[in-house]
C-alpha cells in the first residue's frame, strides 16, 4: 500500500515510481489533483486493485478513465467536482466491484454508463443532481447495493432497474423529489431486502407496491407525507423486521400485520394514545420509539402485547407524570418474571425506557 493523501499534490509525473514498484493500494486522497491522473497509474496494471481520489478537485471523467487496469476491484472519487461522466469512462475495467461517485456533481448518466462491468457489486451515486435513469445504464452488472439517496429524481420508471432485477438487495432512494411510485415499480427486483424512500414527497402508495417484494427485512418511509391503506400496504411483507414511518403526519399508530416485526420507528408525528389493535400483532417488537409524539400519558394496557419489549422510547412528549401505575408496565414485568417458565431468562426481563417529563 502507498499513502499520499492529506498532501498538496497536483499532478503525478508519467514516470512515477517506475515500473518495478508493484502497488496493489493507492491512496491519494485530500490533495489537489484535478484529473484522474491515467497514464501515471498504467505503471501499476500489474498490480493495482485499489484507488482512493477522494477529496480532490476532479471535474470530469474522461473515456477510459482509469485506462487498462483489468484488476482493479475498487475506485473512490468521493467528494471531487465531478459534474460529466463519458460513456465509456470505465470501460475495461473487468475486475471492478465498487465505485463511489458520492457527493459530486454528476446531473446525468449515459446510456451503458456501467456497461459490461460483470463484476460490480456496490455503486454509490449518493449527493449528486441525477434527475432520472435508464435501465441501460446498469446493463450486464451485478449491482447488490446501489445508493442513489440526495438527488434530484423525481420519477423513477417502471423498468427502471429491470438489469439488476435479480442481484439487487438495497436500494436507497431517500432524500430525492419522488412523488409518485407505480405499483409495478419493484415487479423486477424480487429479491430486495433493504429499501429506502424517506425524505420524498410521496403521498400515496398503491396498497400492493410490495406485493412482489416479500423479502423485504428493512423498509423507511420516513418524512413522506403519506395518506396510505398501511393495512392492506404492508399485507405482503411478512418478513419485515425493520419499519420506520418517522414524520409521515400520523394521528395514530396504524394496524400493522407484521409479525416478525421487531424494530418500529413512529416519532415526528401527532399520535396522542398507542391503541391495542394496532400492536396486538407485534408478538417480536423489540424496539419501539415513539418520540416527539403528542403522548400525555403512559399507556397501561398494550404492554403484555409485546413481551420481547426491550427499549422504549417515549421522549419529547407531553408526558406530565412519570411514574407507572399499579397496572403499568412495570407490574406487568414484576408478573412476567414471577410466572417466568424458564427463570433462567428472567434477566432478560430487565427493559431500558426514555423518557422525558414536561412540567
């Protein structure tokens, strides 16, 4: 490995270091390079395997970028000036598996931008000013995780990830200006397990969106103002273990069929009471965080509705007393413990809550 980062280097000598150095690392972030400098790095196509340019001042990706470096496997040009990719920028790069364009300029993606890159696995585009993508842009990839959240994408076509449709695991598309999802939208990518839309601007989503996405373990909707049937929405995602409706505008905690839920986000919004049918099918919740909510007082009677109950957290609330009353919480784990039928659990008996009084 040879690190140069945290220097002032602006540009690298064609003969830099020889040819007899073999460098599978090259770290040459935070300095001052405005070019990825090509011909310098072919002196290393023997051995070279990754790249880090992060933190530079790079505005543009030429057509064979990084010129014959078959066995590069990772290029990081996070946080440059990046604002134009050529089409062919990684073309021949057989070996590569992650590339972060993150916290750039990019604002558009050409056709087969990633064309024939069979082994890439991980592709990070987060913070850029991508408007919207074609399928042909992922063509012959492999792409398991692909980060697309702070841009500007406002409509996501229906085909749109149809390349990766059986390599796809996590997709994040927080934090763009999508408003509306088709209910095909995910019919290609089966195999999804993590999902991301917060911070958009959906309002409703058709109640069988995920009907085709039945893996899913991981799913935020957060800040979305959404007006949707959560009912008949989340029917289809039985293995979801982890749900976040932070800020979605919500009165009340909706009924959720989801039983192997065990993580539920519901903070940021105006619910006032924690109703029984809307936990009773949380068997495996463990974390339930309920802050910033209009809550005035604990609720006594949902506890013994989630007995793997583990952390709660109810602050920044309007809650004006805080201790639990003779049939609260704390009574009802005074009586699991003494009924325990394996009392060498009973340990794990003991909860952790927060809680924030306001006089």
């Amino acid at each position: 490995m040879l690190n140069l980062s945290h220097n002032e280097i602006r540009n690298i000598e064609n003969g830099f270091m020889g040819n007899e150095v073999h460098i599978k690392t090259l770290d040459l972030s935070h300095n001052q390079l405005q070019q990825v400098p090509v011909e310098s790095l072919q002196n290393f196509v023997d051995s070279l395997k990754n790249i880090n340019l992060g933190f530079n001042s790079i505005g543009k990706l030429e057509r064979t970028a990084l010129g014959n470096l078959v066995l590069l496997e990772t290029f990081n040009v996070e946080h440059n000036h990046i604002s134009k990719m050529e089409r062919k920028a990684f073309h021949n790069l057989p070996s590569l598996q992650i590339i972060n364009l993150s916290f750039n300029k990019i604002d558009q993606l050409q056709t087969d931008q990633f064309k024939n890159l069979d082994n890439l696995r991980i592709l990070d585009l987060s913070h850029n000013k991508i408007r919207s993508f074609s399928k042909e842009i992922f063509q012959n990839t492999r792409i398991e995780l692909l980060k697309l959240s702070n841009n500007q994408i406002v409509v996501i076509p229906n085909n749109a990830l149809g390349e990766v449709g059986y390599t796809l695991r996590t997709l994040d598309l927080s934090e763009n200006l999508i408003e509306h999802i088709d209910s095909t939208m995910f019919q290609e990518i089966p195999f999804l397990t993590k999902l991301n839309l917060a911070n958009n601007k959906l309002t409703i989503l058709p109640d069988n969106v995920f009907a085709n996405v039945g893996n899913l373990i991981s799913l935020d909707l957060g800040y979305n103002p959404l007006r949707s049937n959560f009912k008949e929405l989340f029917h289809y995602l039985e293995k979801l273990g982890k749900l976040s409706l932070a800020g979605t505008r919500l009165s009340e905690i909706p009924m959720l069929p989801l039983p192997n839920l065990t993580f539920l986000n519901i903070s940021d919004n105006s619910v006032q009471k924690v109703y029984v049918n809307s936990i009773e099918q949380l068997a495996k919740l463990r974390t339930l965080v309920l802050s910033r909510n209009q809550i005035s007082q604990v609720p006594n009677n949902i506890w013994m509705y989630m007995p793997q109950l583990k952390t709660l957290d109810i602050s920044s609330n309007p809650i004006k007393v805080s201790f639990f009353p003779q049939t609260s919480l704390v009574h009802y784990y005074l009586f699991m413990s003494t009924h325990s039928q394996n009392p060498q659990n009973d340990s794990k008996l003991a909860r952790k809550f927060s809680l924030t009084k306001k006089i």
